[in-house]
C-alpha cells in the first residue's frame, strides 16, 4: 500500500444528522478518514452505530450535514447531480445490503448497464461482465434474471457490478451477509485482489474472519470514530472476535 500518495477517499469533519430540535439523531459526528490506493479499510461497529451512513456519504449518495467527502480529489458538495452520476458510474463501486439489481435486467445486464450509460461500447461491455461474473463463479449465470438467482448469487451479481469496469473505489455494505463460507471467501478474496491491484475499499462488517482480510480496522460508536487497528494488529483483533 503506498500510502504517500493523495488519498482516493477523504471525510473531514463529516457529520450526519436527521431532523431537528429534541428528535435530532446524530448518525455520525466528526468523521475523519482517508482511505488510499491498495488499502481496504473494514469497518466495524454495533448496529447503529453509523457502519452504513458513513458509506452512503463517502459514495455521494447522501449529502452530509457538515464536513468534507473528497473522493480522487474531487468535493463532492462541489459536483452537480450529472457530475456526482458520472462519478459514482466510473470510480465507484457500491454493493448494499438489498442487492440493489434491476428486476428486469439478467445479470450480464445489471453489471452492463452502468459501463454502457458511460459510453462503453457493448461488445467491451458485455465481455467485461462475463469475466467478472466468472470472478464471482457466475459464468453460466449470466442471463439469468434476478427472481431467478438465489439471494447469494444475486449478491455476487452487485460485487460483480461493483468491480466491473476498473472502479478504483469500492464501498461494501456486510457483501458476503447473505453467503455461505465457502463462497464468502471467494467473494474477499475477490475484494482484495481488487485492492491489491490499487483500488481502495470499505467494507462493513461484523464478522471478524472478514476484517481480517483488512489493511486497517476502523471501530464506530455512536456515529464516532473510537478506536482503529492497522495491519501488523488486525490477527490480535481477530483472534479476541473483534467487537460486540
């Protein structure tokens, strides 16, 4: 990891809150991190803890009360809806709980689509899909629809989208939450060849074998950033089962 270089990801000073008044919750609350080229960075915390809003700001898809997400040097408050669209298509990579796949799309479409919006000829396309569907063990998959997919390959089609195309920054919501171990394991073992390749990454997580594939855990509590471990320490916290 070559950490002197600018970081792909930076949130300084980055809080979340929703409402006001005396219902106003504080979803995080002076967030500062930067995650660099050839880092994956997992994060942890108890639920509610603010794991998952921290990606959605990080990736654009909320705008934060206060502070700065800067990603490969760009701000995002700074951006237009068309710019921050055109920014998440070609750096981002996001996989979500949900899965978040078109239901009228097969699989080679999902992961197609956001290269073709781009301007990507669909030959390129659709040979970039069939090579990250075989990178998740989807090959024969590919034109098959969603409602067709178990939930565990539908989530290998969102990690084959999310990696598709040479994102360089990918922000991964508990992605092997609806796996077996087996194919979990593919699933980081993708993830971090990704990054040793020289994308960044954040992943969620609760499960401490999937930290273990990190560079560097961070620890939320109550939207706060209270503790993170980095590389030559992640076996340590791995072995006491991370947190509770």
């Amino acid at each position: 990891m070559n950490t002197t270089d600018r970081p792909i990801l930076r949130m300084v000073g980055v809080s979340q809150q929703y409402g006001t008044g005396h219902t106003a919750v504080s979803a995080l609350a002076g967030i500062d991190l930067d995650v660099h080229r050839g880092e994956l960075v997992a994060v942890m915390g108890a639920s509610g803890s603010g794991k998952s809003t921290l990606l959605a700001v990080a990736g654009g898809l909320q705008i934060p009360t206060a502070g700065e997400v800067i990603v490969e040097g760009e701000h995002l408050a700074d951006l237009t809806a068309g710019q921050l669209a055109a920014l998440r298509r070609r750096s981002l990579g996001f996989v979500f709980q949900d899965y978040n796949l078109i239901p009228t799309l097969t699989a080679s479409e999902n992961i197609t689509l956001p290269l073709e919006l781009d301007g990507i000829g669909s030959r390129a396309a659709r040979r970039a899909a069939k090579d990250a569907l075989a990178g998740v063990g989807l090959e024969d998959r590919g034109d098959a629809y969603p409602d067709d997919l178990s939930g565990g390959q539908q989530q290998r089609v969102a990690i084959a989208r999310a990696v598709v195309g040479g994102r360089r920054l990918i922000l991964a919501d508990e992605p092997t939450g609806a796996l077996d171990t087996v194919t979990g394991e593919q699933v980081m073992r993708l993830l971090r060849t990704r990054v040793d390749a020289g994308a960044g990454a954040i992943l969620v997580t609760h499960e401490a074998r999937h930290a273990a594939w990190a560079d560097r855990i961070v620890f939320l509590r109550d939207g706060r950033i209270v503790d993170e471990t980095h590389r030559e320490r992640v076996e340590d916290v791995v072995a006491i089962g991370g947190v509770r």
